[in-house]
C-alpha cells in the first residue's frame, strides 16, 4: 500500500518588513486581535492575560500572516482561565508562537471552520505552546481542531486536559503534521493523547512522546456523528495517516485504528502499554462506510509485561484484519523473555521475539539504544521529544 500523503503545510515567510505591535494587559490584547491585519505580528509581554478570548475571521494572507507570539520565548504570557482560553474562529493563515495556555473551562485552544463546512479555516501553524491543567473531567481537548487544512503543530507541551479529552483533537482535518510534540496526561483509563477523526486526511504525527495519555495515546479515527464530518461523510473516519519516530509509554493502548481507511505505524517504541499494543476497531457503521482496512504496523519496538498486556492486538467486530500487514516489529517480554512471541491474530513478516533492544535506561524515560544495540534499525530513527524540550528533528544519535 502506497500512502498518498501529501502535506500541503501552507509555510508562510514572513515579507521583509513586518508591523509590530507590543501588548502588556488582557484588554490591549483583545483590542490588538480585533483590529488584526495580514502582516502583522502581536507581541505579548511576559505576564497573565485573561482567558476566554475570542478571535472572529482573522484572516492573513499567504505571505503576511498573523502572528500571535511571546514577546519573550524564555518567559512566555500565560492565557489563564475562561471557556476556551484562546478561539480562533474561522482564521487563515494565522500563527501561534510560544504562548502558555492554562486553567481554561473547556479547551485550551480552540479553532474551527464556525461550522461552515465547505470553507475550511486553513494554512495554520502552532508553535512552542505549553497548553496543560483544564478541566480536569469531561470532554475538554488541549488543543481542538474542526474543519482546519494545512496545518502544523510544532514541538508543543500538552498536558493534563480532560479525564475524557484529548490532547489534540481533530474532526475534518486535512494536510497536517503533529510534529516533536510532547503529550502527557494523569494515567487514567480514559481519553486520548491525540485523535483524529471525522473525515481527516493526509495527517502525518512524527517524533512525538507520548506519557500515559488515556486508553488510546493514538486514536486514529474514531465514532463520529454524520452532520460533523468535514466537507462530507466519505465513508471512512480517516484517511491516509502516518505514526513514525514517536515512543509511547504506558496507555491502555498506544495505537487505535478505528474506521481507517489507510494508515502507517512505523519505527516507533511501545514501553508497557497496560492491556494492548494495538487496536483494530470500527465504530461507525452507517451504510456506505467501509470497515477499518488497510493498515501498516512494521518496524516498531514493542516492550511489554506479562501481567499488564493481556492481548497483542485486539481486533473488533466488522472490521478488515486481513488487508492489514505486520513486518519487522520487535517483541520482548521485559519480566518473562521466553514469552516474547505473542499469539498474533494477523500473520507478520521478519518478526523478532525475544531479543533486547538494549535500550539505554527505558524505567527513566531513556529510550535510546545502546551503541552496540543489533536493533538499531528498530524503534524511531530521529530522536522523539524528551520532557520539555523543544528541539528540531535531527537524525537518531
């Protein structure tokens, strides 16, 4: 199966010669967003700025776009409280630098189409956020996205959302990239790390961490009602996803696949996920939908307990497992060696059971194997994101 995944990312250059505008309380922020023009850039000094802040059609255009940004990356402003604490409705070629989300109701950030469903809002990126404590129970996201094309999000801290949230949500996106993004939650059975769903497509989650983040850190696709669908129910919750280079630890799964029509999990590192590794699930069967299918699972390290884990993979009801393939994932049981190879429901090619990885010190969040590790090829080939940090993608040291 060849993806074709295109991300169509909509980076913007900035023209050489931007206006600036610099803002120190919640009201001067307010009055700057509403009087926002294509090329202009906000500065938002250090400080606390009240949340619930609602931002209607902005609109920049592809070279001169609006950027919402510190003023001070070392010491961003916090956005804290309210509904949502920053909604952007219907924006185009808007940026998001560095800013500090907390405490909100609802979601942290918040951006949508405004329900249009045919006029996407677009060309977004989101960069260097730390978005964490809301809630803390119900359905609340840390960042949510309805109806949004051409988007990235960039090495971003998202956690602690809702007991029931995610940590990014998308419904009817499409040409996206989560990119070196950490995600870390409470440990609880439920919720997501990130889910995408609702017709997205073309969506690619690179180099991420992924920390306790529900029962599915991953949930690619989904159960979602009709009249939500972006631009239309095409008979698949999503379409054309790529995993790679990220780890997962603990969740009660690290990958879902759940209505896909099409998906990549590859060279990434699973460390102890509580019931399954992987999920083949269909939750939508409306007429016209055609059951979960055509999935890639290879290369991934996968480290597990035998008293934690009490199935490989869990295959639901009205789905395709035959048009899946498994090849070249590694197996180690970490408490039993001897029962690494697990009683797989799918067939799997160049399998490797019971063999170390010899990764550094995975019980201390070190998942880098060890120079003389054989299995180097295993697992993410460029470095996922560590804690806090906020590094570019670079090659696997």
């Amino acid at each position: 199966m060849v993806l074709s995944l295109v991300i169509g990312l909509g980076v913007v250059t900035a023209a050489p010669e931007r206006a600036t505008v610099s803002v120190a309380t919640s009201a001067q922020l307010r009055k700057a967003i509403a009087e926002a023009r294509p090329g202009i850039t906000i500065r938002i000094t250090p400080g606390t700025y009240q949340g619930s802040i609602v931002a209607g059609g902005l609109r920049g255009q592809p070279e001169r776009p609006i950027v919402l940004a510190a003023a001070d990356p070392r010491h961003p402003p916090v956005i804290k409280g309210g509904k949502d604490g920053l909604y952007l409705a219907g924006p185009a070629y808007v940026e998001l630098h560095n800013l500090v989300v907390t405490g909100t109701q609802n979601n942290g950030i918040n951006i949508d189409d405004v329900g249009t469903n045919g006029t996407p809002a677009h060309d977004i990126i989101l960069r260097g956020l730390i978005v964490r404590d809301l809630g803390p129970r119900g359905n609340q996201h840390g960042i949510k996205l309805s109806g949004v094309d051409r988007l990235q999000i960039v090495n971003c801290n998202l956690e602690r959302w809702g007991s029931e949230g995610s940590g990014i949500a998308m419904v009817g996106c499409h040409q996206g990239a989560i990119l070196g993004c950490l995600l870390r939650h409470t440990g609880r059975e439920l919720g997501y790390g990130v889910q995408i769903k609702g017709g997205s497509s073309n969506i690619l989650v690179r180099r991420c961490r992924f920390e306790h983040t529900g029962s599915r850190a991953a949930n690619l696709g989904g159960n979602t009602d009709l009249p939500y669908f972006r631009p239309r129910p095409q008979g698949y919750e999503a379409k054309d996803l790529i995993v790679e280079d990220c780890i997962f630890i603990g969740s009660g799964a690290p990958i879902a696949l759940v209505g896909v029509d099409g998906a990549v999990v590859r060279h990434n590192t699973f460390y102890r996920p509580r019931q399954w590794s992987l999920r083949i699930l269909q939750e939508t069967n409306e007429p016209g939908f055609v059951p979960c299918r055509n999935g890639v699972v290879s290369d991934n390290i996968i480290i597990f307990r035998s008293d934690e884990m009490k199935e490989p993979i869990n295959i639901g009801n009205a789905t395709a497992p035959e048009t899946f393939r498994l090849s070249h994932n590694l197996w180690f049981c970490q408490d039993d060696p001897s029962r690494s190879r697990p009683m797989l429901p799918i067939p799997e090619v160049d399998g490797v059971y019971g063999q170390d990885p010899q990764l550094l010190d995975p019980e201390r969040g070190n998942f880098r194997p060890s120079d003389d590790s054989p299995w180097k090829g295993l697992g993410p080939r460029i470095k996922p994101v560590t804690d806090s940090s906020k590094t570019a993608d670079r090659p696997q040291n």
